[in-house]
C-alpha cells in the first residue's frame, strides 16, 4: 500500500455517456451513467472532504459539461448525470462560504475534443469549435488558482444560460434546430 499524504486537491473527472435516447437505453448503460457521473463524485469528496477541512487546505474540481445547463436529444444518461453532478456542486460550493481554506470549483466546458463525443456534429463547427484538452486543463488550473467557483467554456456559452433563462421554449427549440443541437448526437461513436 502506497502513503501519498494528505490529499487537498480532488479533481472528479470519470464520465461516460452512452448517446442514445431515453427508450433506446438499457437500464444497466443508465445506471452505469448516473453511478459513475454523479455518485462516483459523492463518495470521492465524501472520503477526502473531511481530512481537508481538518487541515483548513483544499479544493474539490469538477469537471462537468455545459450539457449540464442544456441539454441535448440524444445524450438523456449523460445529460441528466450532469445536470445532477452540477446540482451536488452548487450545492458544495454554498457550503463550504463558511470552511477556510477549502473552496470548490465546477468547469462547464462546450464539446471537448476528446474520443469520448467522437463522432458528434454541430451545425457551425467553424462558430463553435471543439475546446482542445489542454485549453480546458490550462483553463481549469487558473480557475482554482483564482478560487473561481463556477467556469463556461468557452465564454459565449453565458450567452447561451441567458438566452435560456429569458426566452420562451418555443424559442429555445427553433434556436436547438438552427443550430444542430437537436441532431447532433445521430452520428455519435463515442466511447462510453
């Protein structure tokens, strides 16, 4: 067994998404989702939270999705799992105002290109552009050197959360089909 010390930096990163709808999903790819995408993130802050307020030093990342915000056909596990994730971590970060030393920060991040979406397609690939891993990792790192609690990636996507908090779903869903969103997953490879 290998002492590694105290542990004040926890990053929760593990996803998978499976890319089917509600109907075409097994209950046994759902269940995977919400276990690995939410609850794997209860029990890993539950087991080094303590120990890091103990010692008034840590932060808890969470590496999450704008998908959490805005959800897309396609991706019902994974967006729901995010949604649920982004939740636990408002909910962490309200409390711990009152714990020194111990802060939290959640990255939302556009489609990032990594394996795991391989496959998906927006309509304006040119306007919106897959975030490149280093740029969320270097992103992520100045965020929680700033105590930041909450980060959009890329920036336009506040446009986005205030587009969907003042416009009528009507609306909401003209602007998923102009766009691609609604589509988007049907040519999902991915990896889950």
């Amino acid at each position: 067994f290998l002492q590694v010390g105290d542990i004040t930096i926890l990053v929760n990163n593990a996803a998978v998404v499976h890319g089917k709808s509600l109907m075409d999903s097994d209950d046994d790819a759902l269940l995977k989702s919400q276990h690995i995408n939410t609850l794997g993130q209860f029990w890993t802050t539950k087991a080094f939270l303590p120990r890091m307020l103990e010692l008034q030093n840590g932060h808890i990342v969470c590496l999450n999705s704008v998908l959490a915000l805005s959800a897309i056909p396609g991706a019902i596990d994974y967006c729901t799992s995010k949604a649920s994730s982004f939740a636990f971590m408002e909910s962490l970060t309200l409390g711990l105002l009152d714990c020194p030393g111990v802060n939290a920060t959640t990255v939302l991040p556009f489609h990032t290109s990594t394996e795991m979406f391989q496959g998906m397609r927006i309509r304006f690939p040119n306007l919106f552009p897959p975030l490149k891993p280093e740029t969320v990792a270097r992103r992520t790192v100045e965020a929680v050197q700033m105590n930041q609690a909450f980060l959009l990636l890329p920036w336009t996507m506040h446009v986005l959360v205030i587009l969907k908090s003042i416009l009528p779903q009507a609306a909401l869903e003209e602007i998923h089909k102009f766009s691609g969103s609604y589509t988007c997953m049907n040519t999902f490879k991915g990896r889950t």
